[in-house]
C-alpha cells in the first residue's frame, strides 16, 4: 500500500508535452509587494530585494501519491538578480501489471538543484542565464515502466538498473525596447537527459534503447503593456531532442485588471511534432480581493493531446495513447508586507484513449484517473 505524500504534478502531461523546455516566467503581476534593504558593502551602494520561498504540494489519486517540497532564495538588484531553489520530488506508487510481474509497492526520490542569473549589459539590455540538475525519476510513468522492465529483463544477463538524472543549461538576452512597457527575450537552451531506457531481446542477446537524450531549444518571448489594465506575454519555442523529430510550441498568457479588486488571467497554448503529434491547452483565473491583504480565485484549465511519439525498439512501446484531461481549482492568498502565503485547492482528471496491441501491458499504467491536489506556498521579504 502507498504510505507517504506528494507534488505539484499538476502540469503532469500539461506543460511536458507543451513546453518541454520551458522555464519559469518572468510575467508581470499586478499585486507585487517587496520591500527593500539597503546593503552597504565596501564598493557598493545597490539596493537589494531578498526574498525566501517555500512551497509544498500534494498530488494523489488511487494507488498513487506524489509530493514535491522546494526552498528557494531570490537577490534582487538593479545591476544583477540571483536565485537559487532546491526541489525533492517523491512518488509512492502501487505497481500493479496487467500481463506480466508481480504486485509492490515502489518509493523514490528525486532532487533539482537550479540557478537563476540576470545581469544587466547596459541601459535596457539584460543578460540572462541558468542552469540546473537533478538526480532521479522526473515522473511516476518512468518508475512505473522501469519497474516493468527490470521484472521482465532483471535477471538477465546484461541488464542495466536505470539511474536517471539530467542537466540544462539556458543562456539568453532580454531587450527593453519600450521602458516599462515592452521587452523582448531571446533565449538558448541545451541540455541532457539520461532516462530509464526500454529493453528487449535481439539476435544478439538483450538490447536496449539509447539511455542519452540531447535537448536544443531556442525560446523567443516577448511582454507588452497594453494598457494600464492588460498586460500580455507571447512565447515561440523551437525544440529538437535527440531521435525526435522537431517540435514546434507557442503560448499566450493575459493578465488583466478588471476593477480595482478584480484580476483575471487567461492562457492558452498548443505544440506540434510530426509524424502525428499535436497538442493544445486553454485555461483561465479569476482573482478577487475581498479584504485588504487577502484574494480567492478560482481557474480551471482543459488539455488534449494526440499521443506520445512513439520511439521504441521494436513491437512493443511504451509510449502514452492521446490524453485529455481537466483541472478545476480554488485558493486563497493572505498578502502582507513582508510575508505571503497562498493555499490551493484542486481536482484533476486524465482521460486515455484505449490501449493499443502493442502498449496493452500498460493499462494499469495508462487508467483514467481522479486527482486531488493541495499546495502551500509561502513567501517572506526582507
């Protein structure tokens, strides 16, 4: 049985298979309050923001729990930015085959180590750059799978246990070309992944697939004010990773200040990749302040996709058939001058499209599935 707590998976199959490389936004919001502390050090007079985040999600359904905790630090400054966030992901899963195997109960974890930089080059010109690693399964399908192979396989002579673990590396330029209301970024990524790779026998022995991806992504975004209320930011990834053919996603997200106390957000998105594989997203926020520090909102979203590509060695893939699915949320956010704390509330549901001759052995793995999801964030500046 599954004994332990979990994560913000929430954008399971929402933002992997939309924005595979993409990072955290920089997009502006409306209610932003920091406070400043003068740092006088020898040779400098900067003004800096500092600012410590905390957030814990719990995400489960039957016979999976996942849970992700983070801390993280933000440096603020005129001339450079700094941030630093530390991330264990857990998942707790009753592995239950349909075909093959025998019934138990896996636990693991993960770590993200990330580290985020912007430096400014000259008047409206910004330097920006990143990097992070993370040691461990990025999601509860790749335990699952890797638990399949390694009861199939195990024994033989040649296995390999998986370990999984990854890099990337971003490095971009940001242009304010309007001050205060339009800018521009353009950013590079690489990165490397080492998976939990798909094994079978062959005219040699046992065989598996290639455990190294490599990832180059190139992410042009742009964010305008167009008027005192509405703020807009538009995203154009390009992605190409190793055996794939390439990928090709965009995204809009709106920010609009309907009243004084009324906020509302609205995003949408989509991705295609040949052969077959297309993607879309929409979704949308309401805000209300109800007091003077405290806001409730409530969002929903809906997702569909084609399917995963498949990429597999032989008869047999892994791969996930065409998904829908629906989130439904509410939460409610204390501001203070100093201190935050936002707590979420959410329902989620994933619809697959039945399994195929060649994935049948993994719908256990692919059910349709109720979500429930909790999630704290706190936040103190100094």
């Amino acid at each position: 049985m599954v004994t332990h707590v979990p994560l913000g998976l929430l954008v399971l199959a929402l933002s992997a298979a939309i924005a595979k490389a993409g990072g955290e936004s920089d997009f502006t919001v409306f209610e932003d309050d920091e406070s400043t502390i003068e740092l006088e050090d020898e040779g400098f007079g900067w003004a800096f923001n500092t600012r410590i985040d905390a957030e814990g999600s719990v995400l489960w359904a039957d016979g999976i729990i996942l849970d992700e905790y983070s801390i993280g630090t933000r440096l603020t400054s005129e001339p450079i930015d700094l941030a630093l966030t530390i991330t264990r992901n857990s998942y707790d899963v009753d592995y239950e085959p349909s075909i093959f195997g025998a019934p138990t109960s896996l636990a693991e974890d993960s770590w993200t180590y990330a580290f985020d930089s912007r430096v400014s080059l000259a008047k409206n010109w910004n330097l920006l750059g990143s990097a992070s690693y993370y040691d461990g399964y990025t999601d509860y399908r790749s335990l699952w799978i890797n638990e399949y192979y390694s009861q199939l396989f195990g024994e033989v002579p040649g296995y390999i246990e998986a370990a999984p673990k990854g890099s990337s590396f971003n490095l971009g330029v940001e242009w304010e070309y309007i001050p205060v209301v339009a800018k521009i970024r353009l950013t590079g990524v690489y990165g490397k992944d080492t998976i939990a790779p798909a094994s079978e026998f062959g005219e040699n022995g046992l065989e598996r697939s290639r455990p190294d991806l490599y990832t180059k992504s190139l992410q042009l975004q742009t964010e305008n004010v167009l008027s005192q209320r509405v703020i807009v930011q538009n995203t154009f990834q390009f992605t190409d990773t190793t055996n794939r053919e390439k990928r090709w996603s965009g995204q809009t997200a709106w920010n609009i200040a309907l009243a004084e106390d009324w906020f509302l957000r609205l995003n949408a998105g989509g991705a295609i990749e040949q052969p077959n594989f297309d993607a879309y997203y929409f979704g949308g926020a309401v805000e209300y302040r109800f007091a003077d520090d405290w806001f409730f909102r409530l969002n929903g979203r809906y997702y569909e996709d084609t399917g995963e590509i498949e990429n597999s060695l032989g008869g047999f893939t892994s791969s996930a058939p065409s998904l829908k699915s629906v989130e439904l949320g509410a939460g409610i956010r204390w501001q203070g001058g100093h201190n935050s704390v936002n707590l979420y509330v959410g329902y989620y549901q994933t619809e697959y499209a039945p399994l195929a001759e060649d994935n049948i052995f993994l719908e256990n793995l692919y059910n349709d599935r109720r979500w429930g999801l909790v999630q704290l964030t706190y936040t103190h500046t100094f």
